[in-house]
C-alpha cells in the first residue's frame, strides 16, 4: 500500500501539467504581487476578525430592510461571509503566498 501511494505521489510530481499548474498560481514577486496578496488574503480576513460581527449584523438589517431581491441576496451573502469572522485558513493561505514571494525575491 505504501509503495503504491508513494509511486502515485512521484508520478503526480512528474505530471508537467501540474508544474505548469503551480506556475501559474505564483504570483508575482515584484511590489504588484506583494499588494495583491495583501489586499485579496490578508487584509479582508484581518477586517473580518476585527469587525465581523458589526458587518454581519448591519448586512442582515439592510436584509431585513431591503425591497429588492437581488439586493436582498447581496446582504445575505455579505452576512454569510463576515458572520463567524475571519478565516485562518485564508489568511494562512496569505502568509504562505507572502513566503512564497519573498523567497522567490531572495532566490534572484
């Protein structure tokens, strides 16, 4: 059974199409790619810890308040998103992105 996983793990690392794929999910490591993994993973989930339950709870009464329904969705989803606050995951996923970067910098 380990011998199987571990030949299943090399041929899936071979997989040049999975390279291309890792390629292509690095983001930049000039100053443009630093600002874009700060303003779409850290800074939104460092929002949502600070301030998502007060976001929450005016989503949900524009909600309760709002005539149209395609507005109407728009604050149930804003509420979904900011109820439980902030995400680790997400901002695990910012930091590693940031690693990623400033070690491709220091790489050359």
């Amino acid at each position: 059974m380990k011998k199987r996983m571990k030949q299943s793990l090399e041929r899936t690392l071979a997989n040049p199409v999975l390279r291309r794929s890792v390629q292509s999910m690095k983001p930049s490591t000039g100053i443009w790619g630093i600002v874009g993994v700060l303003l779409f993973f850290i800074v939104p989930e460092l929002v949502a810890f600070g301030w998502g339950a007060q976001i929450a709870a005016w989503a949900h009464h524009r909600y309760l308040i709002e005539p149209e329904r395609i507005v109407r969705l728009n604050y149930w989803i804003v509420e979904k998103l900011f109820e439980e606050g902030g995400s680790w995951v997400n901002l695990g996923i910012g930091v590693a992105l940031l690693g990623w970067i400033f070690r491709e910098r220091r790489r050359g």
